[in-house]
C-alpha cells in the first residue's frame, strides 16, 4: 500500500528536485500526485513500497537537518519584483486604471 512520504504544496522547486534527486540517488520507488486542474488533489510524494519507509524518512530527516544550517536568500520585496517585471508591472498598472474608470465613470460623466 502507498504510503505519504512528502507534501510538495508551498514548497520551492529547488527543494522538491533536490528531495527527488535524494530519493532516486537512494533507490527509493516513489511516485507524485499533483494538485489537478481545478487545485483539488493534494501534490505530494508517494512511496510504492512500504518496506522502503524507514530509510525515506532517515533521508529526509538528514536532509532537513541539512536544509535548517544554511541560510535563506533575503525575500525579494515588491519593489524588486515590478522593476524586474517591467511588462506585468504595466499590465497591472493598465488593468487597474481601466477598472477604476469603469467604476467612477458614472459619476463623472453624468450629466
């Protein structure tokens, strides 16, 4: 029987391929599930063989232990995102301003 090995939901993906990369480099039979099309599934890591658990654990466990030494990049702020997404930045500037006219426009232009 299939057994949860690892939730990949809000996880990065540089850490979700650095746990795969663990696990095939182990010999460890696992399959994914994902969050389907409407969002409803739950992504996640499976083991196929349940004899195989408790070496996946003592391999994510170290990992972790590993992961939880190095330090994290400082967050990106808002500011960095819209300067280097110039393009979204203005689409979202352009969907705004339309939206705000279709909203006051009838105050404004009512005769």
């Amino acid at each position: 029987m299939a057994e949860l090995l690892f939730r990949l939901r809000y996880v990065p993906d540089e850490e979700s391929n650095a746990i795969r990369e663990l696990l095939v480099d182990a010999n460890i039979d696992t399959y994914e599930t994902t969050v389907g099309s409407w969002g409803l599934g739950m992504a996640a890591i499976w083991l196929h063989n349940d004899a195989q658990s408790a070496t996946a654990h003592a391999l994510l466990d170290a990992y972790q232990e590993q992961r939880k030494q190095t330090p994290l990049p400082p967050p990106v702020s808002h500011w960095q995102h819209w300067l280097s997404h110039p393009w979204q930045t203005l689409l979202f500037c352009l969907l705004i301003g339309f939206v705000l006219f279709v909203t006051l426009s009838p105050f404004l232009f009512s005769f």
